[in-house]
C-alpha cells in the first residue's frame, strides 16, 4: 500500500507526461488552505518558467487529463496556476479501509535495517537527576522509539557520567567526614565491605556539599582533584568506593527512569570507555593526526568552508590529564568495537553543540569510523520557568525530578477529584499516567532545540494542545466502544468496512489519518518527536469535533452506524501508536 501523496503524484505525474510536461513538476502537498481544497499541486508555476506558457494554461491542460471522478470529487484551477483537489469520499474511505487492515498502515518501513544508537539520558552518578536530563531522557526515548518503529536495530545508551572531579569530590568530602574508612587507609589489605557506608539520600547531600566546598575552599578542591586522579589511576580503596557510589546512584537513577517510562538497552558509562584510551592516542599520534599546543594534544578539526571559528579538539591536557573529549572520543571506538553503528544520535543540551561538532570531526578525520557512519547531535533548549529563567525550586534551588513529577500528579489528581469521585486509589493511579502525559507532552510538543516555559497549570489542563487532552480523547473513544458493545453485542461482534463520508466533520477525520503515514515517516527523517505530537492533536481534534456532531450510538441505520464504530477504533489505534512513540499511555478512564 502507498502513501496518499504518492498515489496522487502517480496520477498526476501521468497526467503532466500526457500533456507533454515534465513529471518532475507533479509533487503534491497537502492543502494549506483547508478551506479551499484538501491537497494541491503547485508545479505549474515552476513549469512555466521552463516551458514559457502561463501556469494556468499547464495547470489547466493538466486537469483536463484527471478525469477519474472516483478519485478526484474536484479538481481545479485557481490563479496563477494552482490545481486544486478535493476527494472523493469513496476513494478516502477505500484507504482507510486498506490502512485498517495493514500492519504498517502504508508506511514505508526503511529496506535497510540501520543499527543506530542514541546516546540519551546522560545523567551523572551522585548528583540527584535534575530537569537539565529530563529533556534528553524524554527526547531521547521518544526518539528511539520512532527508530525502532521505522524497523531499526536501535540501541539506547544512557551513557552515565561516571569519571569526572565529581567522583574526587566526593571521595574527598567522605574522607573528611568519615576519615577511618578502610577505603582511604593506603595500607589495608582486607577485603572492603560489601555494604556501601552512605545511602541515597545522603549520597545527594554528599556531592552538593562537596562541590559548595570546592568552589570556597583551595585545598579541599586540590584534594579533589588529587583523589580523581588516584582513582583513575586504580587506587584500590578509592576503586571499592566508587563502585559503591556507582551501584546506589545506579539503583536510584532506575528507579527515576522506571518512573518515566524510560528504559535504556545498554547502562554504559564513561569509565567502560576509559581502557580504550592509551591505544587510541597512541595511534592518532601515529597517524600524524595531533599536534601539541601549549603542552597539550590536540588534533585540528577546522575546515576552510567554516564561517565560525572551530577551535581545535583537546585530546590530552597539558598536565598529562584526560578530558570529557577523549573520553566520547573513546566512547566512539568503543561502540564501534561492539556494535558497529550506522548511525550514532546525541541527544543533550544545545549548548554542548560545538563540542560535538568538534568530536565528530575528530572522529571523522582520525578514521575512528568510516565514511559513512552518521553523527547526528540533537541539542534541546533549556526549560525555563514562567519567569522565562531556567527552572528553579520555589526557594532557588535546583529542582529534583522526583519533586517536579510530584507536583505534577498532584495537580492531575486534584483535577481528576474534581471531575468525579473515584476511589483515592484509582485517582492516584490514573494522576500517575495522566501526569506523565503532561510531563512529556509539554516537552515533545516544542522543537527540541527550542527553550519552553514549564507551566503545570497549562500542561495539566484537559483542554487545549495537552498530552491530558489527547489522553481524554482516546479515554472518550474507549467508553463510546464499550457502551456500544454492551448495547449492541451482535453488531459488535461482526468485521465492518468503513463506508464512504456522508458529513463533512467525518471526511475531515478521514483526511486525518490519512496524513498518518507520512507524519511517521517526516518525524523519524527529522527525528522530530513534535511532528507527532502535532499530528496526534490535529486528529484528536479532528475526532471530537466528529464527535460532538455525530451521536453515534444513537445511529439507526446499522451499516452506518459499525461504519462509524470501526472508523474510531482506527481513530483509536492510530492516537495511541503515536502517544506510545512519544512515550507514554492512555488509561481506561480519567
Ligand atoms: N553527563 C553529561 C552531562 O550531564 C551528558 C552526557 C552526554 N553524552 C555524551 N556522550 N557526552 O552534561
């Protein structure tokens, strides 16, 4: 099955060639005067400037040739030269009917199966996960999935920040704290314990402390830095220590992820890209790609056609040290040694751009991968607050994402109680998923790249372009269809094909999802998870106002009536596929 503009270009490409002009004239979009008509052909003004005829002339000439009244209800000229389409209803129901009954509902999944992995979530060990790394775990994750959905072989790594002065600065505020841990007597040669000497919670109390100190107090940040590189260097007792803070952080962190519906294939982290390091300098030095400047390895990654300055890329700083660059440079050799991608996607905060454009250009140039293997940076804008400044706590602080999910379900559940009675529990329930529906929606609905205001009141409403919204529409349709089968078990039970549109609000929920296939297709080529959330509104809008027009349980005439029922169970479908590659689901009622 193909998609809907494909087939119309089909037609009218045929009829461009019949009329003796070139078909390369015939693309079809959709109409962006829906109004007027329902899809356009804009091709005869380009045409005229080869052909030196009037584009209502070709435009005319062209029409002619598209006769087929089963196809195309109208279709017209209009000044200069724009060929209008409107169509015909039975040719609009016969394919939704086809999309009813096909799997892949006419997508084009890739021929190609890419294993691509996307580089998400990045939160760091220690440290509470802040809103900075929900945008890349809600980004990330609807990202990958949209991936998978195109039937890609799709790795998603959270790539913990496991190995930076943050570990020293921990080790180091832990020693002052608790000086007669094994861990920091250089001559205990026993076995550490099993059990980790701090919990969670004041692991997190740990690390902003540390790094307050650090910003104040001289010694205690050389201290820092001298045990980051003690443990780097293998100092056994800071080793069975960071482990430690590894494995509680970890348990946490999946806890948080769990808790968001995000879920990564490979828990990965910066220090498993630490042994392929010496190697991997010791052949860019080889290979003549480093140069030492001020003391320090680098590799020049600027290109003549650049207009903004590129600073060269850091490979070994001038005190013999690593940096966040090798590292993701090793990371890179790394995942090309174990999974041998076609396509790495980094999903982290814009302002990280230009290093990235720096590595990937290193890694190109080296040769850490061929030719062809793709970097693709997507950088998210910060999330601010109604103030328009990044998104504090009510006293200052940062915000942890426990507390801003909190907040959230409670005004869901507020919401909801108000609505209706429903046990507490049930409502509680229900403000978990409603929630991070809210959350994520809120977020996906922007471009990525742009910054966006967090407003709980706004993202939890029920009403307007809302993830609540969405799920109210699809919570609708799911209790239209239970009441039907209890009315009318019999029609329920039995197959029914979609009839052609007798009212206008029904054609246009047709038209809808018809645009189905080439909005997956458009939001995977430009990994853009707000072409969807788009989408998902336009036809959640499409439907309630087919809704509000049409009562169709009370339909007598029972063809039409199975005809409406099928129609919003694809309706149905088609919203929740899209809401699961964005991430979330409906529940059964709300
Ligand atoms: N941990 C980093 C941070 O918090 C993000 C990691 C992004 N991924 C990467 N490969 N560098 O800024």
């Amino acid at each position: 099955m193909k998609k809907i503009i494909d087939l119309l270009e089909e037609k009218i490409s045929k009829a461009f060639e019949e009329s003796g002009y070139d078909s390369k004239y015939a693309g079809v979009t959709i109409s962006n005067r829906p109004d007027l008509c329902e899809y356009q052909c804009n091709g005869s003004m380009p045409a005229a400037k080869q052909y030196k005829k009037a584009p209502f002339e070709i435009a005319s000439s062209v029409v002619e040739k598209l006769t087929d009244k089963t196809v195309f209800k109208e279709i017209n000229v209009v000044n200069p030269g724009f060929i209008n389409i409107i169509l015909h209803e039975g040719f609009v129901s016969e394919y939704v009917n086809s999309m009813k009954d096909e799997p892949d509902r006419g997508m084009d999944k890739s021929e190609e199966k890419l294993k691509i992995i996307i580089d998400y979530g990045g939160a760091n060990i220690a440290k509470p996960l802040h809103v900075g790394h929900l945008r890349s775990a809600i980004i990330g994750e609807s990202i990958k999935r949209i991936c998978k959905f195109m039937g890609h072989d799709v790795i998603g790594d959270v790539h913990l920040g496991d190995w930076g002065l943050q570990m020293g600065l921990i080790i180091t505020e832990l020693k002052e704290r608790q000086p007669k841990l094994p861990y920091f007597d250089e001559n205990f040669e026993g076995e550490y314990p099993q059990e980790a000497p701090f919990t969670i919670g004041e692991l997190e109390e740990i690390y902003p402390a540390a790094n307050a100190k650090s910003k104040t107090d001289e010694t205690f940040k050389d201290a820092a830095r001298v045990a980051t590189y003690e443990l780097q260097s293998g100092r056994r007792g800071y080793f069975a220590l960071w482990r430690h803070i590894l494995n509680v952080s970890v348990a946490d962190l999946k806890v948080n992820y769990d808790n968001l519906d995000v879920h990564f294939e490979e828990w990965k982290k910066e220090s498993d890209a630490q042994p392929y390091i010496p190697e991997m300098v010791e052949y860019m030095k080889r290979e003549g790609y480093t140069r030492v400047s001020d003391g320090a390895l680098v590799v020049d990654v600027k290109e003549e056609t650049d207009n903004k300055e590129i600073p060269p890329c850091m490979i070994i700083k001038s005190d013999g040290a690593t940096l966040y660059n090798t590292t993701d440079l090793a990371t890179i050799v790394e995942r090309k040694k174990l999974f041998d991608p076609n396509h790495i996607i980094y999903v982290v905060d814009k302002r990280q751009g230009l290093y990235f454009e720096q590595i990937f250009r290193c890694a190109k140039k080296t040769k850490l991968v061929d030719d062809k293997t793709r970097f693709t940076f997507i950088g998210f804008g910060t999330m601010n607050g109604k103030d328009g400044k990044p998104f504090k706590t009510r006293d200052g602080g940062v915000m942890r994402l426990e507390d801003l999910i909190t907040s959230i379900n409670e005004a869901v559940y507020n919401k909801i109680m108000e609505n209706r009675v429903e046990t507490e529990e049930e409502a509680r329930r229900v403000a978990e998923i409603v929630g991070l529906s809210a959350l994520k929606y809120g977020d996906l609905s922007n471009q990525a790249t742009k910054d966006y205001v967090f407003d709980i009141d706004r993202f939890t409403s029920f009403e307007g372009n809302t993830g609540p919204y969405i799920l109210y529409t699809i919570v609708r349709i799911k209790s239209i269809l239970e009441k039907y089968k209890e009315r009318f078990p019999e029609s329920a039970a039995k197959a029914a094909d979609i009839l052609p549109a007798e009212q206008i609000q029904e054609k246009n929920l047709m038209l809808e999802l018809l645009k189905y296939n080439e909005v997956i297709e458009s939001a995977y080529e430009e990994l853009a998870p707000h072409r969807l959330c788009a989408y998902v509104f336009d036809l959640a809008n499409a439907f309630n106002k087919f809704y509000h027009e049409t009562n169709i349980l009370a339909q007598e005439d029972i063809e039409r009536q199975m005809s409406y029922v099928r129609l919003i169970v694809l309706v149905k479908e088609i919203l929740e596929q899209c809401i699961n590659l964005l991430g979330f689901e409906a529940p059964d009622r709300m």
